[in-house]
C-alpha cells in the first residue's frame, strides 16, 4: 500500500491492495467512509512492523474511498 501512494504498484503487492479495498462499509444502503476508515485501519494495524507515518498517508488518501 506504501507504494501505492506513491505511484507504484508491485505486482506482489496485487493481493494485498486488493484485499484493502474489499473492505467497504455501508449504513442501510448507502456507503459509509467514517466506518470504512475504521476498518482499513484495523487491517493495516495488524502490521506491527508497518511504519505509522505510512500508515497514515495510506488512510489520508484511499481511507474512505469506496473500492
């Protein structure tokens, strides 16, 4: 997702990028982006290695844009 940020999509990565952005929520019928933060954010912090400062610009631009 780091490079994703930066322009770069590696194709190992595919699964991974894909995978962040299934996670969609929705109240009743409409997309939700507060809950669909929240989510990707608990994703990403299951990488205790992961730098927060990445973390945070990952969540700043695709956060809560539907996928």
């Amino acid at each position: 997702m780091a490079g994703k940020v930066s322009g770069q999509t590696p194709s190992e990565c595919r699964g991974a990028i894909k995978t962040f952005f299934s996670l969609n929520a929705f109240k009743k019928f409409s997309f939700d982006p507060r809950k669909t933060l929240d989510l990707r954010r608990q994703l990403l912090g299951q990488c205790a290695s992961a730098d927060p400062e990445n973390v945070n610009k990952i969540l700043s631009q695709f956060g809560r844009v539907r996928g």
